[in-house]
C-alpha cells in the first residue's frame, strides 16, 4: 500500500514536470517580449529618438538651472536686504548705546548737580537767615535815626518784601546790594568832589568876611559893637556857607536822594566788604615784605614805590579802622551838612552853640542864625 502510494506520487510529479517542461518556453517568451517593448519604450532606440530625447534633457536641465538662478538670485537679494537691515540694525544699537551712555553721564551730571543744589541751598539758607538777622538788626539800629535821613518805602528792600522764597530773597538782596554799593562809590566821589569845590571856595570867602567885619566895626561905635560886630561876622559866614551849599545841592538834586537812600545801605556794604579788604591788605603787606626781602640788596630796589606802596597800605589800614569804628560808634553818623560846615565855619566854635542845636546835626541854617542871634542878644 505504502509502495502504491509512493508510486502515484512520483508519477504524479513526473506529470506536473513534463507540463511545466511544455508549457514554460511560452511563458517566457512572452515575458522577454513583454520586457523588451517596456525597454524599448522607456529608452530611446533610434538616432531622432536620442537627439529628441537629448534636447529634451537639455530643455529640462536649462530650465531647472533656470530656477535655480532664480532662487539663487532671491536668496542674494534677501541677504543683502538682511544684511542692510542688520548694519542698520547694528548702528542704531551703537547710537542707542551711546545714547544711554550720554543719559547715564547726564544722569550722574544731573545728581552731582542736584546734591551741588541740595548743599547751595542750605548754605543760601544759611545765609539767608544771617540776612535776616542782620537786616532785624540794622532796623533796630536805623530806628533811631531821623526820618528824614531814611530812603523811601518804595525804594528799599524791607523784611516785609520778602517772598519766602530763600533762592529769589537772596537774588534781590545781592541785587540790591550791589546797587547800594554802586551808589556808595558814586557818591562818595561827588562828596570828595563837593568838599573839594568847598575847600577852594572857602578860601576866596574869607575876604568877603574880613570885609564884612571891618566895615560893621568902622560904622559902629555904640557900646554893643563888640556883640554886633561879633553877630554879623556869624551872620555873613553863615549866609556865605548856606549860598555856596545851596548852590552846590541844587547842582547835585538828584544826588541827594540817593544819598538819602545809601544812608541805610552804606553799613551793610561796609560789612560785606570789610572782610575782604583785611585779606586783600593782608596779601599786599605779605606781597610787600617779600619784595622788601628780595630787593632790598639788589639794584631793582626802588625807594620812592616802597614808599608809596606803604602809602597805599596805610590808607587801607586807616580806612578799615575807620570802618571799625563806624560800626562801633551810635547810629547817627555824620551828615553831609556836618561836613560841609567844618569846611564853611572854620571858627566857629559847635560847642558854644546851644545844647538843642547840637543834637540836631542836619538842622536849619535859619534855627542857626536864630541861636546866634539870642546869644548875641544875651
């Protein structure tokens, strides 16, 4: 059984291969012919299908270079577009930079500044407060003073001017002063010259006085001559020095009123300039013993500018010291009248006048005359 079996299937087999022995050479001609067509459809056979297929390639290729110069030139021009919008890019970072540069320096400028301010303040606080304290002061001692002697309201800086703002009350104030001094030199050199013009007219005055006198002494002989005679020769030197005053104060009105006006301003002036003028005298007296010790054996030595250099430094002692005493003696100085009248009446003698009228300085010379007459009458 198992032989039979065995028999089938080797006959069985021996079948099936002399089939495929039949039938394959169909099969595979068909399938070399089924190759060849797709070979000779995909590749070119004959010389027109190569050069067609040729020019093809080159057609492909030309326009894929094409595109790809296109894109090239693209990507160039984006890149430069890139790298312009990066120069730009990068100088406007580099004027930012130094613009924050520029705002940090302004920055720490702006607070030295403001600590610089901060301390000025305080200090002009400080000063102002000083001020304040002075100007109380200089009222207290202006108080006493004649009212007539004072400047207007509306011409001086009072406390009750003040706006409460120290930066501006200060600015007004150093304003002021400024004027005052201004003002003190200005008239000091009328003053100078009104004393000068005074001393020279005093002189061709004494003539019309002596004669005055002789001929009041020729026309009296009555026991009272002596009185009278005594009487008119006051009377004339008097109405001399009051024509010749009132000559040169309508020659210098406007002079008066700010002469009226320094008469508050001259103190504080003197105060702020007098301690500058010790530094300055004590670096001209140092200055001039230095030259003294480098040329006093040398031949540059010069006698007659040693001496008026000590000329000059003694006036600037006598000055300060007279500043001193200015600020040590009461509050009423000296008028311009006063010093008009030591120059006009030489001989008369103030202590012999009346108690009253030495305690009114700047008096009338009408009240004057007045006195020497009841004197004289006495």
């Amino acid at each position: 059984m198992v032989i039979e079996n065995a028999m089938y299937f080797t006959l069985g087999f021996l079948a099936a291969a002399l089939l495929a022995i039949a039938i394959g050479p169909a099969f595979w001609r068909r399938a070399v012919r089924l190759t060849k067509r797709r070979i000779e459809a995909a590749t070119p056979v004959t010389l027109a299908e190569f050069r067609a297929d040729k020019d093809k390639l080159r057609a492909e290729f030309a326009i894929t270079l094409r595109k790809h110069q296109l894109k090239i030139d693209a990507l160039r021009n984006q890149i430069s577009g890139n790298v312009v919008a990066l120069d730009a890019a990068m100088t406007e970072l580099a004027a930012l930079r130094t613009e924050r540069d520029e705002q940090y320096a302004a920055i720490g400028s702006l607070q030295t500044r403001e600590q610089e301010l901060v301390a000025r303040i305080r200090d002009i606080e400080r000063d102002s407060a000083a001020l304040a304290a002075r100007l109380r002061q200089a009222d207290v001692d202006y108080s006493d003073i004649d009212p007539d002697l004072m400047p207007d309201a509306g011409e001086a800086v009072t406390a009750e001017q003040l706006t409460g703002d120290y930066r501006a009350d200060v600015e007004d104030l150093l304003t002021a002063l400024n004027i005052e001094r201004q003002r003190n030199g200005y008239l000091e050199d009328q003053t100078r010259m009104l004393l000068a013009r005074l001393e020279k007219k005093k002189k061709s005055g004494l003539k019309d006085e002596a004669i005055a006198m002789l001929r009041d002494t020729l026309s009296q002989n009555d026991p009272e001559s002596e009185a009278r005679v005594e009487l008119r020769r006051a009377e004339a030197r008097i109405s001399g020095a009051e024509s010749r005053l009132n000559a040169l104060l309508t020659e210098s009105a406007a002079d008066g009123q700010e002469t009226q006006a320094d008469g508050s301003g001259r103190l504080l002036a003197e105060d702020f300039s007098q301690a500058e003028q010790s530094e300055l005298l004590k670096s001209s007296v140092v200055g001039l013993e230095e030259a003294i010790m480098k040329d006093w054996d040398t031949e540059r030595f010069d006698a007659a500018q040693l001496r008026s250099r000590l000329e000059t430094i003694a006036s600037d002692v006598s000055r300060l010291v007279y500043a001193g005493d200015a600020e040590d003696s009461p509050a009423l100085t000296e008028s311009l009248f006063d010093k008009v009248r030591k120059f006009a009446a030489d001989s008369l003698d103030v202590e012999e006048l009346d108690p009253r009228e030495q305690g009114s300085s700047g008096g009338a010379v009408s009240d004057r005359m007045a006195a020497l007459r009841d004197r004289a009458a006495q």
